[in-house]
C-alpha cells in the first residue's frame, strides 16, 4: 500500500507539472462563415458570443458618409459557440454598410452582466445626426447598447449622447465599440468620439474620460485615440486599449487605466493598433493588436501579446491574425480570437493555445505508465 500510494502520488505530480512546460501556441478554427465577427464573450452557460457587424445589402435606406453610400440593413447577428458547433441565436440586428471603404458598422461587442443577461453594442461610424435622415426610422436603431437575452432591448442611446454633448469638440462622430459590465452600470468605448461611457441601469448615459488627440508622427499634426477594447481589471479600473487614427504609427498605440471616477493615465504603451484586451484568471493581462505594422502600411497580421509582470511583452502568436478584432480566455486558459472582422461570410474565430513540449509529453507518459502499472498489480492480488 505505501509503494503504491508513493508511486500513484508521482504519477500525479508528473501529469500536474506536465502543463507547465508550454511551448510555442497553434489555432485551430472553432466557427466560420461569420459575417465581420467582432468582440467575443462567454457566456454564464460556457458558450463562446461572437457579436457579427452585418454584410451589405443593396437596396435599403442609403445616405452619404465620408463621402460614400452607406446603406442600411438588419443583417447585424450574434453566434454562440458551444460543443463543436455554432449557432446565430440573434439576427435582424441593425447594420451600415459602406461597400466602397470596405467598411462594416454593426454589432461590435459582447458581454455579460453579473446576472446573467446579455449585452450587445452596435456601432455607427457617422455623425448621429445620420440616423434621423435618409436612413429614416430605423437608423436610430444603430449607435445603441441592447441586452439580448430575452430578446432585443435598447438599454441606452450611445450615440444620441455624442450628439448632444461632443465632449471633445470637433467633428460629431460616434461609433460605439466595445462593452464591459460592472457596478456602475455598462462601460462602452466610443471609438468615434474617443470616449469612454458610462450607461447605468436606467438606460442614462454619461462621460466617465474622454481622450484628447495627440500627435504621433507627420501627417497629420494630432491623431485621435479611437479606444476599442475596455475590460475591468483586477483593481477596479477600467483599461482601455487604442487603435490610434491616421497615420496608425507603429508602436504609438498605448492601453489607458482610468478610474470609475474618470482619472487616465497611461498603463503600458508601444503597441500597434489594438482592438481588445483581457485579463486572465491569475491578473495577467493579454492584448491583441489588428495589425502590427500598422494599417496604412503595407501587409497585414496582428499578434496576441501578453503584458509580462515587469511591463514587458511576448508576443505569443502572431499567425493568420488578419484583422483580429476580438479577445477572450477561456476557463482553460485557452485564447479565442476573432479573425477576418472586415469580410463577409468568412469570418473566424480561432482557439489559440500552447503546445506542451516534448519534455512535458515525456513526463505525462511517464505518469500515465506509473498509473497503468500500480492498476495492474492491484488487479493481480483481487483475481487471486
């Protein structure tokens, strides 16, 4: 009894090492055929969210941004992911279109309140002012946060806000993008005014830090912020991560910290224009940057990047990240990332996770071994 209590205790102690000796990371695909997947969330029943930004749809209500149609449609969705399958379990949400900029506006975000309900953010991408236009009754429906778990309700008007308020002055222009619950309410990063939100249970909204342009590099003299990912860290703070607008200088991107009571400050910087954060179960925080040498430069991929203790980075994986857009762990410490979030009907969702390296197989064979032979002689005392 005591060899085999020994021998079973170190078998176990091999296969709880084995883990810990990752090496390099590898993706599978866990869903396609997504229409511009966005931001991803799982959910209190284990399913992975994936908020999809529509496609375009000629024939609907049109209007003029950036000098282009855009055209109105209800082909916004969200897919869950569960079991080795996917399924849209929301559609008909709204969508803008801007075909000649390869640009889709639409469900941006997922996330999940305490409680369990789920929420969604639509995007905009124009002066809000756009929506009671041409586009007619059904434009207010963008530039919005819903909850989506019994169905789709509006629970605050993101977009009438920046219309109303402008808190940075300049062009009117909101494009809500990422959502995070917490005490307050619902944080939501508006990429278009380059502010962080606040919409509290009532469905009010009001300004938690704007985030003033700054200059990063000739043309043009200042560049916005554009925030896009906002989570809730370990220490109450929100971190926001940048994409930074034109001219998207490599490595002038930065995650902000700020404060439920509206303080930013700079957490780390030197990124490259990044679309999401998450933090693991132990603190650790991870970043996924869209593309990493910068969008207005030639070639693209982005790169999962994890924020080391000391304010380092590693960069974990880096392959086939075409315009990753949203980040999320699993209970397994397993990444899931959404790829190609500007295409149609391919869109993807990929399962990053490290590969144990051969000495780790080596020691989890070894423990399986002990295990099968302490199983062995047992069985030969019973059978005598």
């Amino acid at each position: 009894m005591r060899n085999y209590l020994k021998a079973a205790l170190l078998g176990a102690a091999l296969l709880a090492a084995a883990p810990a000796l990752a090496g390099p990371y590898a993706s599978t695909v866990v869903a396609s055929g997504l229409n511009n997947p966005r931001g991803l969330a799982f959910g209190p029943d284990g399913g992975l969210y994936v908020a999809e930004s529509g496609v375009f749809t000629p024939g609907g209500p049109s209007t003029i941004v950036r000098g282009q149609t855009a055209t109105y449609s209800e082909t916004g969705s969200i897919t869950r992911i569960f079991g080795g399958s996917q399924q849209r379990i929301v559609s008909g949400l709204a969508s803008l279109a801007i075909p000649a900029l390869s640009d889709v506006s639409g469900p941006n975000d997922v996330a999940f309140g305490s409680d369990g309900t789920g929420y969604v953010v639509v995007g905009l991408g124009a002066n809000p002012a756009i929506r009671t236009g041409a586009l007619g009754p059904a434009g207010a429906k963008l530039g919005q946060v819903y909850s989506f778990t019994a169905g789709p309700t509006p629970r605050g008007d993101v977009a009438a806000y920046e219309l109303a308020n402008n808190p940075l002055g300049g062009m009117v222009d909101s494009n809500p993008f990422s959502v995070a619950d917490w005490s307050g309410g619902l944080a939501v990063t508006d990429a278009g005014s380059n502010t962080l939100l606040n919409v509290d249970p009532a469905g009010n909204v009001s300004l938690i830090a704007a985030f003033p342009p700054r200059f990063i590099g000739p043309p043009p003299p200042f560049s916005d912020s554009v925030p896009t990912g906002v989570v809730v860290g370990p220490d109450g703070n929100f971190y926001v991560t940048e994409l930074t607008g034109f001219p998207f200088t490599q490595g002038a991107a930065r995650i902000l910290r700020v404060t439920p009571g509206g303080v930013v400050s700079v957490a780390y910087s030197g990124f490259t224009s990044l679309s999401d954060l998450a933090f693991g179960a132990d603190g650790t925080l991870y970043a996924l940057e869209l593309d990493s040498n910068g969008l207005a430069t030639p070639g693209v991929g982005g790169a999962l990047i994890r924020i080391n203790g000391d304010g380092s980075k590693t960069t974990l994986f880096n392959q086939g990240l075409v315009f990753a857009t949203g980040l999320a762990i699993g209970s397994n410490g397993a990444f899931y990332v959404s790829r190609f979030g500007n295409q149609a009907g391919t869109g993807e969702v990929l399962r990053i996770a490290a590969i144990p390296e051969p000495a780790s197989w080596a020691m989890m064979l070894i423990g399986f071994g002990a295990l099968g032979a302490l199983s062995r002689r047992r069985r030969v005392p019973a059978a005598a």
